[in-house]
C-alpha cells in the first residue's frame, strides 16, 4: 500500500509539474506587438483613385482556409481543431482566389490569413493569395503570434501566426497597425491578440482614401473589451474622416449587422459573444453601415461551426460589411453565394464612389 502511494504520488506530481511547467511557458512566451506600427507594402502599383468613379471592394475573412462545409470547430462545440491536411488547405484557398478573381475588387480586404500555422497545415496561405493576383499592392498585419495551446489533448491546435491582408489596384502611401483592447486575464491565452490596419492612398483630387481592415474579438467573455475595440475604432476613424480624409472599415466584427436575422435565417437566436447586436448607435456622427438588400436577400456571411454546414438548419446570421464616412457613396452591397465551400464565412461586395 505505501509503494502504492509513493507511485501514486509521483504521478500526480509530474502532472502538476508539467501542467505549472506547460502555464509558465504559455504566459512567458506571450507577447503584443506594439501599437502603431508601420507595415511594408508589397509589390507596389501605379494607379490612382478618382472621385465620382465607381469601386468595388470585397471583404472576406477566409477561416485560414480550414472550414470546407463538413467541418465542426472545437472552440463552437464541433469536432476539429486542425485543418484536414496541406491539399484541403490549398484546394480552400484557391477558391477564395478563384472567388476573389470572379469579383475582381479594385481593394480586397481578407481577415484570419495564416502565414504559418499548426492549423492551417503550415501553408504560406498570405503568399498564395498575393502570388495568385500580382495586379494588387499588398499590406499584412499581424493579428497573433501564439504559443503552442496543447488543446484539445487529442489533437492540439498548436502555434499559429495570424492576420489581416489589404489588397489594393491603387498606389498605397503607407499603412500602419493598431493594437486592439484584449482581454489581460487568462482568456488572453484563448482569444489571442487582435488589432486593425490602415492603409492610405491618395485619391486624385489630393484627399487620402483610408482603407482599415479589421478581425474582432469572438470569443472573449467580456462585453468591456469588446466595447473598448469599437470605442478605439470609432475614435480612429472620427478622427481620419475629420482631417479630411475619405474612410471606409472593412472585416468581420463578430457582431451581427441586421436587427431580425433570426427571422430573415428562419434560425433560432444563437446566444454567443460573436452574435451580439452591433452598436450603429455608437458610430463617429455621419457614419453608416450599408446594409441596402442584404435582408431581402437573405444570404448570410458566417455559419455556426458545432456541426457540418447544412443549409437551412445550420445557424447562419450577418457579422461581415463596412462601415463608411459620410463621403463616401454605397451604390450597392451583397454577401457572395458561396455555399461556405471555402470559409465558415461567405465574402461581403461593396460597389462604392468617393465624393
């Protein structure tokens, strides 16, 4: 019995000691880039904004080209944290390509784009995109960088670098990133970091075109960081457009667009961080959401990941779009039909004029 306890005891001791060991090293290894950072624009282009022309722009956030319609997500409830293998990867993000190239936007804005990542299989999934379309400028911003998150014990979602990705047919001045308000407790280690780029171009007429790309938190439990994001946007973009500039916010806020979407879905109301009413009330004065057809047309942009995707059952509701100055013209916006074949989200496009 007392060789029984002494064994018992070690064991118990090596799995305290790993598990301090394993918390150590997720809070030592974590870091922030810091805020207000410059970011290098790629394969530059010539070509010039003009007022009065019509644009288009599409907002995608891609899933780090892991989520084909049979996948389930652990963190929703679902089955898997890791994408099937390197070919599912890349067969999903040559559809986003091929999707992109279908719309063919003149600025593209892509959220959850791994450059490298356990989960995402290791594939290049930034330089496969801005390979695929040399006729665009190019600006990544980092999102996280994350240690290795040994969960689910049977298949660890492991490392992952993750960001935003700004493509633009115009010439781009400079761009920079902002460090969004993130949770400072142990969830920290589960939402990982977040923060929003914006890329600059002067439009003919001497004005700059602010194009801010930006991933929201989506699993945080606390509404107060969720709020300090909006409030460090919103103070962001009031000040831009008040200088003179031309401002349009593109991504995935991880709050939904339209009032009733419940009953423009036919699904029942999914009580998630992720599907909280977004705060127009809050918006700079002047600023709005182009929202025109989108319930009409009753084409979601992100499906619920506890299950395979099955249309009319699974949940689906609008978090993805645009926000834009007060001179800046929405002529038309829709969500692109994809059938969630390459995303757990459906891309938002955006036919637009600068005033």
């Amino acid at each position: 019995m007392k060789r029984l306890l002494k064994w018992i005891a070690i064991v118990v001791g090596t799995v305290l000691l790993v598990a301090g060991g394993y918390l150590i090293y997720l809070f030592t290894t974590y870091y922030r880039l810091p805020d207000n950072q410059a970011l290098k624009v790629k394969n530059q282009q010539d070509a010039q904004l003009k007022p009065g022309q019509t644009y288009t722009a599409m907002t995608y956030n891609i899933g780090y080209g892991s989520y084909p319609p049979s996948y389930s997500f652990f963190m929703d409830g679902g089955k898997y944290s890791r994408a099937y293998s390197q070919q599912a990867v890349r067969k999903s993000i040559n559809g986003v390509i091929k999707t992109t190239q279908a719309q063919d936007p003149d600025i593209a804005f892509y959220q959850e784009i791994d450059p490298d990542g356990d989960r995402s299989r290791h594939v290049n999934e930034v330089n496969m995109v801005t390979q695929a379309q040399k006729q665009y400028a190019n600006v990544y911003g980092q999102n996280y960088d994350s240690a290795y998150l040994f969960y689910p014990f049977t298949q660890p979602i492991g490392k992952a670098k993750s960001g935003i990705l700004t493509l633009s047919k115009a010439k781009v001045d400079s761009s920079r990133r902002y460090s969004l308000p993130v949770d400072t407790d142990f969830n920290k280690i589960i939402d990982l970091d977040r923060a929003f780029t914006a890329t600059k171009t002067t439009v003919a007429n001497g004005k700059q075109f602010i194009m801010v790309n930006i991933h929201m938190s989506a699993f945080t439990p606390n509404v107060k960081v969720q709020q300090a994001q909006f409030a460090k946007l919103f103070k962001y973009i009031d000040h831009a457009y008040k200088q003179g500039n031309y401002v349009m916010v593109a991504g995935d806020y991880n709050h939904r667009l339209l009032k009733n979407t419940a009953e423009i879905f036919h699904t029942k109301n999914l009580e998630e961080t992720w599907t909280h009413l977004f705060p127009k009330a809050k918006l700079p004065a002047g600023f709005h959401i182009p929202t025109m057809g989108l319930a009409e047309a009753k084409v979601p942009s992100v499906r619920a990941l506890d299950q395979p995707y099955r249309p009319g059952k699974s949940f689906v509701t609008l978090i993805d779009g645009y926000i834009l100055s007060p001179n800046i013209k929405a002529e038309s916006v829709h969500v692109v039909s994809t059938g969630f074949q390459y995303s757990d989200h459906n891309p938002v496009v955006l036919k637009f004029r600068l005033q």
